[in-house]
C-alpha cells in the first residue's frame, strides 16, 4: 500500500465523522483556503504537493489526537489555538495538517492530519518525539492555557481502574477506553463464567463485547481479542481497543485460563437460578418473555437471548448478578436450554424486554493518574500497516499500529 493511499484512508475517517455529525473540521495550515471552502480533493492535494518531494520514505502519514481532561469547556477557538501551539512545538508549524473537533467520547479531544515530508522533501523524524518533543509541548501547554494537569507521571494502571466504579458505557457520553477499562477489569474480577459467550452476556448489560472478529478473519486465526462499545441496538461501534492495551491483559489466553478456574466455583449457585426459574412460572405452564425476564431480574438474573440472523433464538444465557456467576441454559439442565425455556413462554416475537440491570459494580477508591487527567497526545503511524488492514475507512482506523505516543489516547 502506497502512502497517497494511507493519507487517503485517514482523511477519510475524519471526514466520515464529519459526515455522521461527529466531527467538524475547524482548522488548516499551509492549504491557502480557509477551512470551510475546503474541498476533499483539495485536502488530498495539499498534502500530496509535499509527500511526492519524498519517493523514497515510507512514514509520510501521521494522525494525532489531543485529548482532554473531561472537565475542560473548550471554545473552537481555543482548540485552534492549542492545536497550532502544539504543531510548532514539536516541529510540524510549517507542515500542512487539517484539525478536526470530534465529540464521539465523553472527553473534549481534536484529531491532527498531517505529514512529516517537509517542502524540500526531507522528513521530519518521528523517532521518539511523542517521548520528547510532545511531552515537553503538554507541559508547556498545560501551564500556557491553565488546563487541568496530568500528574506528569504514569502511575500503576490499577489506580485508574480503581478511581471510579464500572458503569454502564454510553458511547458519545463516556471516555471510551476507561470506561470499557472499568468494566472489563471489574467484570474479570468478580464473574465466574466458563466461555467467551458468558463472559459476552455479563458485558453486554455494560454495552460493551469481546470481539474475536469473524471465524475466517485474520484476527480470528490469529487469537486477537478487542473490546468494543456497543450502541442502543447491540452494534458495535466507535475505535476498538486491543485487549493487550488494557491493564491486567484480558486477552483470549487469559479469559481461557479464567474458563477453567471458574467451572467448580460457580457450582454452587446453580440451585438458586434454577429455583428462581421455576418461581417465575409457579402454577402456570407458561407465561409471557416480558413477565419472565422481568421475575428473573427482579432476582438480580439478567436473562439473555441469543439469536441467529433470522431472529431465531438458539441460545439462553442467565447471569446471576447477585452471586456473580453465569450459566448457559443448557447448563443447568435440558428444561432450562433454550429450546425448553422457549416452549413455556409465550409472546416469543415480542422485542426483548430490558431487566433491571446492575448500573455499576463497586470497586475499591484509588488515587487520580496521568491516564485520567491533563492533556496528551497520541502520535500515530499508519506506515507498517498490511494492505488487507485498510479495507474501509473504519478499518483503517481500527487496525492501525501505534508508534509514538505520550499521555492520553482515544
């Protein structure tokens, strides 16, 4: 893959966003037209004018995002003015870039085109300056425009984990990756569950999954796990976040380790979801799914249906948010799988009704650390990326691989 195409495929995701009304684009440098009259070829033009002085590098794309403490309230005038602070601290105040405002997370951040090929051709190194020029450019920052300061070192992950509690993520409304954090590490902590189903089920109440991708993807044949944000429909939606990225390190090998050690405790409790079962039918040989999901949660048992494409239930999963535990139906017994809960319901077609779910899981206080607080900078390189990775704008993003970075990231 050529690097026009790579500039091609984060422009793109910018520009989508803007499309979608996630993002605005508020500033340019070195286009000679102001932002607005922009047009998308001209944006492509202006920066391949200076990636072909350059045939021979590989690194000619980079994408930066700014993020923000969530309590900074941040004009677009005072975005454009961090932004251009920040360009000329670490070098790229002649470079032409394009910053876009985006407000798909529950942190003021902006996103920064652009390209380290200068005018005469050579490039701007990018070999540890989010280490260097861009830590020193924060700092700067920081104390210039009085923002909310990150503590100015990284402490143990687990305080961040540990400063709030897991809640229940509303993309657009949540700091994505903290909040799936959150969860996820709480969720690993506190569940017992026997596969990636279960572990799914227990998620799914907090709006997130673990996504091993499709059976014929590479990230499948490859064992690659990533956490993602679901929306009111069950989609999946915004950046993914690589399991290995998380503290603790949920990936597929540790979950598989948990699938083991979690068969004999969660014994135990297997009486109680199946006497909660048939107190919600007592005397009656059936009644409605609403009324069935409604006496399991009043119970702390969330109840989930799983579906084939034809909206066919093939599956039921219970977890016991009480007790902490999670059963396939088909666990419990052949009258509690699927099939044998469905022929004592009635109204099966009916949407799935929303039991009463837990909205947080308490977890210990702990300290602020630089990861929640204060400006920062991720600097990332889409050079090295595979072209199977840049299948659609979307992807390009979620595949990318990160060089450089420093502070915050979304």
């Amino acid at each position: 893959m050529n690097a026009a195409k790579r500039m091609l495929d984060i422009l793109n995701y910018n520009e989508n966003k803007v499309k979608q009304g996630s993002a605005k684009c508020i500033h340019e440098n070195s286009f000679g037209c102001p932002v607005d009259r922009l047009t998308f070829y001209e944006k492509v033009h202006g920066f391949e004018a200076f990636m072909q002085q350059n045939r021979r590098a590989t690194t000619k794309a980079v994408h930066i995002s700014i993020n923000f403490h969530p309590d900074e309230n941040l004009s677009e005038q005072k975005l454009q003015e961090i932004a251009t602070n920040y360009m000329d601290k670490i070098g790229f105040g002649h470079q032409p870039y394009l910053v876009y405002q985006h407000f798909d997370a529950g942190h003021p951040h902006i996103h920064v085109v652009t390209t380290n090929i200068q005018r005469d051709g050579t490039r701007i190194i990018l070999y540890n300056i989010g280490r260097n020029q861009s830590e020193k450019a924060r700092k700067e920052i920081e104390d210039k425009y009085e923002l909310v300061k990150a503590s100015g070192r990284r402490q143990d992950p687990r305080e961040t984990i540990n400063q709030d509690r897991a809640q229940k993520l509303v993309y657009g409304k949540s700091e994505t990756k903290r909040s799936i954090a959150n969860v996820v590490a709480a969720v690993t902590r506190s569940y017992k569950y026997t596969s990636l189903p279960e572990f799914n089920a227990v998620l799914s109440q907090f709006n997130i999954v673990a996504d091993r991708g499709s059976e014929r993807s590479r990230m499948f044949q490859k064992r690659v796990l990533h956490y993602r944000a679901l929306d009111n429909k069950g989609k999946k939606t915004g950046v993914p976040i690589k399991a290995s990225s998380i503290y603790g390190k949920p990936t597929l090998a540790y979950l598989e380790k948990q699938f083991k050690i979690n068969e004999e405790p969660r014994r135990p409790y297997r009486d109680r979801i199946i006497k909660c079962i048939e107190d919600c039918f007592g005397s009656k040989k059936t009644v409605t799914k609403s009324a069935f999901v409604q006496a399991l949660s009043r119970e702390g048992i969330y109840v989930l249906f799983r579906r084939n494409e034809e909206g066919r239930i093939y599956g039921i999963t219970f977890v016991d948010n009480k007790a902490k535990v999670v059963f396939n139906g088909s666990d419990l017994g052949k009258a509690y799988g699927a099939k044998g809960i469905t022929e004592r319901l009635s109204n099966l077609t009916a949407p799935d009704p929303i039991g009463l779910q837990p909205t947080a899981i308490q977890i210990q206080s702990g300290k602020e650390s630089e990861m929640d607080t204060g400006i920062g900078q991720a600097i990332e390189d889409l050079t090295f990326a595979k072209p199977s990775d840049f299948t659609s704008p979307d992807s390009a993003i979620r595949r990318r691989r990160r060089k450089k970075r420093s502070g915050l990231s979304i």
